[in-house]
C-alpha cells in the first residue's frame, strides 16, 4: 500500500485541439498530440463524433456510368436537389410528428402523420430508414393507404423527425459537359429561388416547385460561380473570360441589359469563388482577393483585400463563425470583416495543423466544406475520387473564446456538401462518390462502418524529465451520451519499446453510472463539482514522461465526452 501523503496529483481539462507543430515538451497539457475523430466541444472537452447515415434512402440514377460522382447535393424548401453526370434529380423530404412503432400493423388503411407532404406525390412509396412503404392518398399533413415493409423491407420503429423520402425525380435534362455543380438560394421577388452553374450549360432557375429555366444569355453560359449580391445575379468562371464578373440588371437574374442597371467587371486574376459576406460581395481568385462594395451599376467599386495571397479551392470558401473562412496556399485562413470600411484583415489560422495542409495541399484530391453552426464548427474535407474512403482525411475547425481548435476527420468522403438550418436544426449533407446523400452529424457509425476514434495526450514530465514518476491511479471525466466500449492506454517514455505498456483499462457506460466523491478530487477545478462523474483507475508503470490514448473503434460506440483527467503518481529516483 503505497504512502499516502507521498501521492503527487496532476490535473488538466481537455482543451486546445490537436497540434502537430509543436514540441511535445511545450505543448499544453490539454492539448492533443493525436485527436481523429473527436471534436472540440464549444461546451468543454473533445466529443467523440456522430457518424452519418443515408438522408435520401435511394442511390441516384446512374446516367452513364456506375461510377459517377454525385456532383451536387444541395437542400431547398421540402427538396433535396442533387446532381449526377448531367442530370439534375431531386426527393422531397420532411419529418415525422408521430412516432411509427413496429408493433403497429399498417395493411391497406394505415396512416402516416407528418408535419407537411408537400411536393409529395399523390400516392406512391415512400423510405424511412431501410423500411419501405407504399401509400394511396394524401392529405395535407397525412399519408394514407399506408403498407408497411414494402419491397421485402422490414418493419421497424421510427423515431419523431425521421426523415421521409420519395424516390428521386428527374428535374432537368439535355445538359453536355456538365461538372461539378454550385447553386445559390435567392428572393428578388417574394418568392423563393434556386438557381445552379455546371461549368458547362446556361444557368438554371427553379421555382418552389422545382420547374425550370435556363438563363438565356449566352454570355454566362458556362459559369462556375454564382453569388446573389444586392438583388443582382453575379456570374463568374466562364471559360472564355476567366477574370470576368457579369451581373444581371436588379431583381432579374436573367436580364443583362445594361442600360437597365447590368454590368460586367474584370479583375487582373483567374476568379475560383464569389462570397457574399455582410454588405461586400468577395471575389476570391488563384493569387488575390478582391471585395465588391455599393449597391448599383452606378456605385459598385472593386477594391484589393490583398494581392499576395489567393484561395486555393473555392469549395473551402464558408461563411462561419462571423468571418469568411478559406484555404490558402498557406493553410486556413480568415477575412475578419467590421462595420469599419476597409478594416479587413487577413490571418493564417491553422498552423498547430500545418501539416496535415501541406500533405493535402501537394496532393491531387479536390476539396469540399460545410459548417455547423451550432457547434460554432467548419468542416473541410480532403477526397481522392480512387482513394478509399477509409483512408479519406478531413479537418474540424472549432472557435471557442476567439480561438481556434482543430481535430482531424477520417472516413468521410464527400465529393459535395451543403449545410442549413430548419426549424431551429442544423442539417448537414454530403453527396458521395458512390451517388448516395448522406446526412452528417446522425447515428454512430459512417453508413454501418465503424467509427475509429482516437486520442493521445502530449507526453508529460510534471515539470522535471529527470525524476521518474511511478504511476498509481487516472482519474477520468468523461460523459458517454449512449453505450459505449472504449480503452484507455497509459504509455512511458515517448512510447519507447523499451519502457513499460501496460494492458488497457477499459471504459464503457457502466463506469459512470454514479458520482465519485462529494466534491472534485484534490480540489482541482477540472470536475467542476459534484454533478460530474469521475471514474478512478488504478493503473501500473512508471517513467520519466507519461501519456495518455483514448481509442475505440472495435465495436459500435456512440459519442462520449472527455472532460479532463487526472493523474497521480509518486516520485522516484532521478535520471
């Protein structure tokens, strides 16, 4: 039995995000020398993720080829709108308000109650996760002649809000050539639009009710970007003139006269995004950055944010956190806007994870991003069209008290993105390269494949490399939101082959079934008091540094959080 009062305790939170560019000997101790998977919590601590699940429950027609991409995924009233090869399809989507058992038996005169079924078709079939049901009639909030496990599916419970799905409707065709696709939600009349560029055909408008139009001026055929700026419609990216911005005449996206109030403007670079950002409309280019200032053809002025650094991939560009986000040759960086004119400033953000943008940066992939916005957090997305998806690598950016955390990403692999909020949630979707929707950020696996996750802590010294420190007990906070089975390792000496390792300690739901203790260990403010649980370990070893891992991954495991630990040891003999 080890002396007591010879016990040393170390404390630290979970806080700081992952850093690669430091020395693990000056990293904080909250820090994360490893962190995949986890994200900073903007409530404290690194939350392992949610994984993601089919939105839309059918893959999308494949129109020429087996392998093609999903080009555009994107979400507009009660619509997911997406695009593959050179067609553009879309599933109408809501949710339930009444709760679906499977003890309920639904045979021919079944009803489905639901917060709207408009756009739904009359009758037909609809997907709830992977049950399939047929109906034949409708009312306004109701299906009707509902069947139950249609197609050979099964009968399952289905939880308030889950989504249903029509199978995908064909919106527009006849299109050549078309690429990956940007759109832009607008209203210059009362009535809500979406319009879309493909690179390679004219513009195309649609309605709430998705019929379309192509914009007739064959100047912006082609465009690659699209930005709604004081009710004038900004096209860019023709492959003709590369450094152009051609804008409509006010509240008409497909009128170009001039002398009506449309226009064109050139820049001295190759244009890869427009941004509307507070009262500026943002040109990014490959080597510049220019904004768009005034209000009319009479007023807009273009001035240079910088003329020494461009955007890499205009994909990355993302409205978060009250700033525009975007990846530089550099790494991520921000335009940090004001009510001030021309305060603009420019700064890297991402240098404790330069490394993993240096790898990317060199590579070939392409990229894409969203943000969800309730977690104050903006996802960036590293996807090889012939790379595995297990393989597949990402960044989570997360503002917490004016800074930033980061954590990697792998496993996902978007080839599109898109993002909003409904009715107060936020839904994030990506369209894969498999041509399925998906939606982020739901269920605890990635379609079924298991989520790895881990965590390592710098190696610590408790202030002195020279004295070794034999180990006795790692006091854990952490908060599972399900069942979870995850292992904690304890590791000597950078990990040497030569030190001790110890087998690992494992943590599932059942350790923090109650509270240990009246008050936090020791005094240490990292519990925070007595509504947190902690979960005691007594553990073996000793060295000159200590860390500590966190991984799961061998069984299906639902998000937990890691608060903070604390470590304790006793003093031994100096080096």
């Amino acid at each position: 039995m080890p002396d007591q009062s010879q016990i040393q305790p170390f404390s630290f939170n979970c806080e700081g995000g992952l850093v690669l560019n430091k020395s693990t000997f000056i990293m904080e101790p909250g820090q994360a020398l490893e962190l995949t998977n986890f994200e900073p919590d903007v409530e404290g601590g690194y939350r392992r993720i949610n994984g993601y699940n089919p939105y839309i429950i059918q893959q999308l027609p494949v129109t020429a080829l087996s392998s093609e991409a999903t080009l555009m995924s994107a979400l507009f009233h009660d619509y997911v709108v997406a695009a593959r090869g050179e067609k553009i399809y879309s599933s109408a989507s809501t949710t339930l308000t009444l709760k679906i058992t499977s003890s309920e038996t639904m045979s021919g005169s079944g009803t489905i109650n639901a917060k709207s079924t408009t756009s739904f078709s009359s009758s037909g079939t609809l997907y709830m996760d992977s049950e399939i049901f047929t109906y034949t009639g409708i009312t306004a909030t109701s299906f009707t002649g509902v069947t139950r496990a249609a197609s050979s599916t099964t009968a399952a419970a289905h939880s308030t809000k889950t989504v249903i799905s029509e199978s995908w409707t064909e919106r527009d065709t006849g299109r050549t050539n078309a690429a990956k696709y940007k759109f832009e939600r607008f209203n210059f009349d009362g009535s809500d639009k979406f319009i879309i560029v493909d690179q390679a055909n004219a513009p195309t408008v649609f309605n709430t009710s998705l019929a379309a139009t192509d914009v007739s001026t064959s100047s912006v055929a082609g465009a690659k970007h699209v930005a709604a700026f004081k009710n004038h419609m900004f096209y860019s990216g023709m492959s003709s003139t590369p450094q152009e911005v051609v804008f409509s005449k006010p509240f008409d996206e497909d009128d170009f006269t001039s002398a009506d109030g449309a226009g064109s403007i050139k820049v001295d670079d190759t244009i890869v995004s427009l941004k509307v950002f507070r009262e500026d409309l943002f040109i990014f280019c490959e080597n510049r950055i220019f904004k768009l200032s005034g209000t009319t053809s009479t007023n807009f002025a273009v001035t240079p944010v910088t003329r020494n650094i461009g955007c890499v991939n205009g994909d990355t560009v993302q409205e978060f956190a009250g700033d525009l986000i975007f990846l530089g040759p550099d790494g991520l960086r921000t335009i940090a806007g004001t009510a001030r004119i021309g305060d603009v400033e420019l700064g890297t953000i991402s240098s404790n994870v330069q490394s993993l943008f240096r790898e990317q940066l060199s590579d070939s992939g392409s990229f894409t991003s969203l943000v969800i916005p309730d977690k104050t957090q903006y996802r960036i997305f590293f996807s090889k069209d012939g790379g595995a998806e297990s393989a597949t690598t990402g960044v989570i950016c997360v503002l917490k008290q004016q800074s930033f955390e980061f954590a990697q990403l792998k496993g996902i692999k978007p080839a599109c993105t898109d993002s909003v909020v409904e009715s107060g949630n936020v839904i994030p979707i990506h369209g894969s390269f498999d041509g399925y929707v998906y939606r982020q950020d739901q269920g605890n696996t990635f379609n079924g494949t298991l989520v790895e996750a881990k965590y390592r802590s710098p190696d610590l010294t408790f202030g002195d490399p020279g004295i070794r420190k034999h180990m006795q007990r790692v006091n854990i906070n952490y908060a599972p939101e399900s069942t979870i089975d995850a292992d904690m390792f304890v590791r000597y000496d950078y990990e040497s082959q030569d030190s001790s390792r110890p087998a690992a300690y494992p943590l599932d739901t059942t350790d923090v079934a109650g509270t240990y203790g009246a008050v936090s260990i020791y005094g240490a403010a990292t519990y925070g008091g007595p509504s947190q649980p902690i979960v005691r370990k007594s553990v073996e070893g000793s060295g000159f540094a200590v860390a500590l891992r966190v991984e799961d991954g061998a069984t299906t495991t639902g998000p937990y959080s890691l608060k903070g630990f604390q470590m304790e040891f006793q003093l031994g003999a100096r080096r």
